[in-house]
C-alpha cells in the first residue's frame, strides 16, 4: 500500500537523521540533561498496555504548579525533545515525557489505531499517577493527539499547548508523502528555514544525542491514523480550557495558516508566531520558545480560578 511505502521512507529518514544526531558534537547552548537529572523511564501499566515515560521533578523545591505532560510527535521518541527546552519547561514544574504507543519502550497491541486512542493512552497515564490536572503541550502528531485528549477528557487537562500541528489532515498527508519522496540529506535540511540553516551550520549540534530506532511497523500504524483522522476543527470550538497555539512561520509541515484557523476556532486562544520557526523550531530556539509557554502557565499559576 502507498502509505506503507511513504511510512517506511519516512522511517529510513528518521533513522538517518537519528545517526546524524549521535554523531553531532554536543553544544553548550543545548545545557542536555545531566546523567542524574535524566531518571530512569518509567512504565505504566494501563488498559493492557506499557506506557514509557520520563518523570522529571520541577528544579525548584515547593512549586505547587500542575505537572506538565508532554505529548510527542510522529515517528519519534521521547528523547527527541530538545534538551534545553526540557531544563527551561522544568524550572518550576515537574514535566512528564510520554512515549506514543509502540514506541520507546511503549508497547503497542496488534492492529491499527486511531489518534483518539493515543489520547486515551495520555488520560491513562495520567489517571493512573493519581494527576487530576495537568497542563498539556503536543508537538506535531502530538498536537494532534493533545487536541482529541482535551476534548475527550477536559476534566484533566488545565490547559492546552499546541507546538506545530494541525487540526485538519487535508493538507498533512499530501506533506508527508512529499517529505517520503526527498532525499535523506535534503529533507533533513528542509526540517530547518535554509536562511536559518545558513546562518547555523552546526545545528545538528543542537539535536538529541540518544534517539531510539523507529519502530516502522508502529510508524506506518501511526501515518494511517493521522490518514484517517477526521480532524478538530468543527469541535475546537467546545474547549474551555485556556489554549496556547505556537507555529512557525517558515514551518512547511504544519503550515502557520493552520495555526491561525485552530486559533480561530478556539474561544480565548493565544497564537504566538515565530517568525524564522520550522517544523522543528523547538530545536532553533529553544530557550525563546520556553518562555513563550512559561509566559503562559505562570499567568495560569497565579489566577487559579481560569478553570
């Protein structure tokens, strides 16, 4: 089928760019995680399954802020998240890293799956550490998941945080697949603005250096869910919970314009643009785009009574 075959070149990619990330030096902008502040995964057994994650304690003692969970995109792992943005999210709340279904160390039963059932997948893990709120914040597919959670189970989520994504599949999928038709070396350039890339040579020194495999088998399940999701946009306008819509201007994936319609659509939202931002802008300016998100949990913070 064509979406095995474009689900199978985007994994070839990844595995690609993730020996790429391991070889790159390690840039002190980055501040990675120390061996003892990055703690052991974690397992959750929920609904039959083996959820991964990472649990990591806010840096500053007493906070009394919601913990903040974190949902990750398409084809990656939990390692995947910038490391700086990580240390800046964590200065004053306690941050969890879940791995999608199937990936990592996630298992993954048999069978297709839908978006929605990563997103149950997302409320089990929260329900089963006893969290009755949590800020969330999806990057990409993970937006996409963050979205079907919050209108799912908004009873859990204080707010909503959605880096890079879409509410809308239609202009997605005929992305992916010409993401699928690149070469390696070009479309890992094209993750980045070519200006910005320019100007920054070394920026693969920025990304991850413990990437896992992709599991393409699961990335393949992962691109006929997306392709099959019937999207948001008709019911965004039912959430309540203050949301916060990041999206990079030079983004070609998940195009800005799609961040302006979830926006839109979305009673209160915020839109913050960054103007020199692509698909992977948490890896540009990571430090900027964590306070952009703590600008907005720390409002939330001080006036308790938004939700």
């Amino acid at each position: 089928m064509r979406h095995t075959r474009n689900a199978r070149a985007l994994a070839l990619f990844l595995l690609l760019a993730a020996l790429l990330c391991a070889c790159a030096r390690t840039s002190h902008a980055t501040r990675p995680l120390a061996s003892q502040d990055w703690p052991q995964a974690r397992t959750m057994h929920a609904d039959g399954l083996a959820l991964d994650y990472i649990d990591l304690p806010a840096r500053e003692a007493g906070t009394q802020a919601p913990p903040l969970l974190l949902l990750t995109g398409y084809a990656v792992t939990k390692e995947m998240w910038d490391q700086a943005l990580l240390h800046d999210l964590r200065a004053r709340r306690r941050v969890l890293v879940l791995d999608n279904r199937g990936m990592g160390q996630s298992a993954a039963p048999a069978g297709a799956f839908a978006l929605r059932d990563l997103a149950r997948d997302a409320a089990a893990l929260l329900d089963g550490l006893g969290i009755a709120h949590a800020d969330v914040l999806g990057w990409s597919m993970g937006g996409m998941t963050a979205q079907e959670l919050a209108l799912l189970r908004p009873d859990l989520v204080r707010s909503l945080t959605l880096l890079a994504t879409v509410a809308e599949n239609a202009e997605l999928m005929p992305v992916l697949d010409r993401m699928a038709a690149l070469p390696p070396a070009q479309l890992l350039g094209a993750m980045f603005p070519p200006g910005w890339a320019a100007a920054h040579p070394d920026a693969p020194a920025r990304l991850p250096a413990r990437p896992r495999p992709p599991n393409m088998d699961v990335i393949t399940r992962q691109y006929a869910a997306m392709k099959h999701w019937t999207g948001t946009l008709e019911r965004l306008p039912a959430l309540r919970m203050p949301v916060l819509v990041l999206a990079g201007g030079q983004d070609w994936v998940c195009r800005s314009e799609q961040s302006r319609r979830i926006a839109a659509a979305i009673p209160g939202a915020r839109l913050e643009v960054m103007h020199q931002g692509g698909h992977w802008m948490m890896h540009q300016e990571p430090e900027a785009l964590a306070r952009l998100v703590e600008d907005f949990l720390a409002k939330l913070d001080a006036t308790p009574a938004t939700r």
